[in-house]
C-alpha cells in the first residue's frame, strides 16, 4: 500500500489509519501508522520553520508561537508561565544599579 499526497494529507491519512487499526483491536498496526504519522509531522514542522526562516521571523526554539514584541503574552496560556517574575526583575535592575 502507497499513499500519495503532500505531507499533510499523508499525515491526516496515517492518523485515520491509525484510528480504524485501534477500534479494529490491532495495537501494533495503530502504533505503527501512529509513528508514520509522527514523521510526517516533523516533515511539517521543519516545512513550517523553513517558511518562517525565509519570512525573515528568525528567533525563538521553533516551539509554538513567537513572543510578541509588547512582552505581553499573545494568549492565556503563555500568561501562566511566569510573565510576573519578568516585569519584576526589569524593575529591579535600575534600583541595584
């Protein structure tokens, strides 16, 4: 069996493949599509990191979205993970100067 197409389609095709193997009851058929699928995924994120590299957004580990430039978080989620502690030490800094 081939399965044709652009990376995406191949992925979104090894997930449903994966899917039908599991409700079938073969484990090892599932976990098998599941990491085809897998590397069609890193094959996506290095396409969507190569885009981004030629847009000229350079920066950060390539892991989800870029901070924005205001230091607030672009959304609820990135506001969990300490922005408290940032704008504190910035305004530390003058007063150990």
């Amino acid at each position: 069996m081939r399965i044709r197409g652009n990376a995406w389609q191949v992925h979104e095709k090894y997930l449903a493949l994966a899917r039908d193997a599991s409700s079938s009851g073969d484990r090892v058929q599932a976990e098998n599509y599941l990491q085809h699928a897998e590397h069609y995924f890193r094959i996506i994120n290095q396409i969507q990191e190569s885009e981004n590299r030629q847009r000229g957004n350079v920066g950060g580990n390539g892991h989800g979205p870029q901070p924005s430039l205001s230091g607030q978080p672009e959304d609820e989620e990135a506001g969990d993970f300490g922005d408290d502690t940032d704008g504190a030490a910035d305004e530390r800094a003058p007063l150990s100067a």
